[in-house]
C-alpha cells in the first residue's frame, strides 16, 4: 500500500479506544489537567467580532469580561484583538498589539492561563513576554517566524485548520474528503512544531469548524472527530454561536445558546479535551453532567 493510500484509509476507533495522549497540556506557568474537559472563555477585544457586536472593545470592558468568565469557570480565556469572522478585513500589527496588551497585563496574574488568539509572530512574542501562556493561532502557526516565535517560550499552542483566509474563505469551501485532508494537514503541523522544538505536552490541534467549511462539511468532522484525537494531542473544539449553528436552527448569533451545548457535548464525548466557548457557565453546567455519566462508566 502506497503512504498516500494508507493516509486515506479511515481511522475507526470505538469509543473506549486508548489514545496515548499527555494527560497534562502545558500552557506556561500552568499545567492543564485533561482528565475533565476544560472550558476556554471568549473575550473579543475587538469593535467587529461576529458573535458579541464588539461589546468588550475597550480594554476595561474586556479586562471585566474576562474576570467574570473566569468567574463563570473558565479553564482558560482566549484573547482576541483581530476579528476571524468570515468577510473580515486584517487588522495592522500595532493596532493588534494596542488592543490586546493592556488587557494582558491587567489579567496575567488570574488564577487561569491566557490565550492570545492571534497569527502574527510580532503579537505573539510581546504577548509571551507580557504573560500570556497559550498562543491560538488559526493558522496553525503558518506565518514566517511563527514556529520561532514560539519554540522558545514554555506557552502551549493551538494549530487549527483553515482553508483560505477570513476574508474570503466562505465563499466556496470544496474537499474531497474533508476529515483526510484537515487531519493530514494538522498531522503535518503537529511534526512541523515538533521539529521547532514544541514539546508535545504543549500541543492542541483544532479541526476548525466553519473557517472555510460548509455545514456539512462541519457536522462530517464533529462525526468523526476522534480520529484527531488519534494524532496523540489534545483536541479543542469550537462551535459556539458559529453560522453553522444559526443554519441548522435559524435562530442569530445571539440566540444560538442551546445549539452551542449541543455541539459542545457531541464535541466532548467525540473526544474533544477542549471548548471554546462564549457562554462559559451554561457550558461549564453541561459539561458537569456528561462527565458525571462518564465516571459512573
Ligand atoms: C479565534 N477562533 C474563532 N473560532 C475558533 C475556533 O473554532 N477554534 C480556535 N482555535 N480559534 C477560534
């Protein structure tokens, strides 16, 4: 069997499947433990962002945010400072950089790591050195002087898959087979990180959901989610408020709570170890109750 024939084979796994996996994620001065599925906080600072209307823009209104997520139980808050949503236009560095360190400094000594959500290397390394612990990066830490920017620090990192850029990327996402090719895509990054020097005890890997995928191109992943789970590092999770979301029930972003969970709960039990998440206690609650099944398993 040639190597690109045995990468397209599928990869089942039943549920009870032991995946050699780092019970830990290390995330700066942080050690994760992912014996429950953690929750990460969605804080926009950004005046564009589809899910919130740019409601916490301002860094004071961000830094109140962030605490009351923390509050809520988040495991880890997600910090943005240039809006992903689909159409959305790039935002200049120092403009990034004004928007999100100020809250970094406000936050980095919480009880809970901080996660930049960001692409470039030059926000990365200010944001390390001011104390956040995570990098989340949507492409997968693809920009020159990314893998850099990062090997040398302790942060953990996020690798997701996009196809295409925000910009643009909605406008006519075709695979030919959608879990192959984002899986070889994260496999390959998740080698490419390695050889940086990027512990794996650092490394999540993120399938993406909606940047650059249709609705069902969405619900083929959640299927079959646990084949990521196979490339031996966590995986995160995102399907809050997303359009997929708002496709499948209608409803607009602000009233996509139920569905979220949903997606959540089928992410988790699909073998996700990570959600991101704008509405961190109802998912918190949620998650509290599969996990009680679970130990009772
Ligand atoms: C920044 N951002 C928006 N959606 C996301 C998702 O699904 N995953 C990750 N890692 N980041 C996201």
């Amino acid at each position: 069997m040639t190597p690109a024939a045995r990468e397209s084979k599928p990869v089942i796994l039943p549920r009870s499947t032991f995946i050699l996996m780092p019970a830990i994620l290390r995330c700066g001065r942080f050690s994760l433990d992912l014996s429950r599925p953690l929750v990460m906080g969605v804080v926009n600072v950004t005046p564009d962002s589809f899910s919130d209307g740019g409601k916490f823009s301002s860094p004071e209104a961000a830094v109140a945010h962030a605490r009351r997520l923390i509050e809520e139980g988040a495991d880890i808050v997600d910090l943005g400072g240039e809006s992903s949503r689909p159409g959305a236009a790039p935002v200049p560095v120092e403009e990034e950089l004004a928007r999100i360190l100020p809250v970094v400094r406000a936050l980095r000594d919480e009880r809970v790591p901080l996660s930049v959500d960001t692409t470039k290397p030059e926000v990365m390394r200010r944001a390390l050195a001011e104390g956040a612990a995570m990098v989340n990066d949507i492409t997968a830490l693809g920009a020159p002087g990314a893998l850099e920017a990062v090997a040398g620090s302790d942060c953990a990192v996020c690798l997701m898959h996009m196809q295409g850029e925000p910009r643009t990327m909605q406008a006519r996402p075709v695979y030919d087979d959608v879990v192959r090719e984002v899986r070889q895509f994260l496999s390959a990054r998740v080698t490419a990180a390695g050889h940086a020097g990027v512990a794996r005890e650092r490394i999540v890997v993120d399938p993406g959901f909606g940047f650059g995928k249709t609705v069902d191109h969405n619900l083929e992943l959640l299927r079959h989610l646990r084949e990521f789970a196979a490339l031996g590092v966590p995986v995160l999770a995102g399907w809050s408020r997303k359009s997929s979301l708002g496709q499948l029930t209608g409803r607009p972003a602000q009233d996509r709570l139920a569905a979220s969970i949903a997606a959540a709960l089928i992410a988790v039990q699909n073998g996700a170890s990570i959600v991101r998440a704008h509405d961190v206690a109802a998912t918190r609650d949620a998650l509290a109750v599969w996990q009680a099944v679970e130990k009772r398993n």
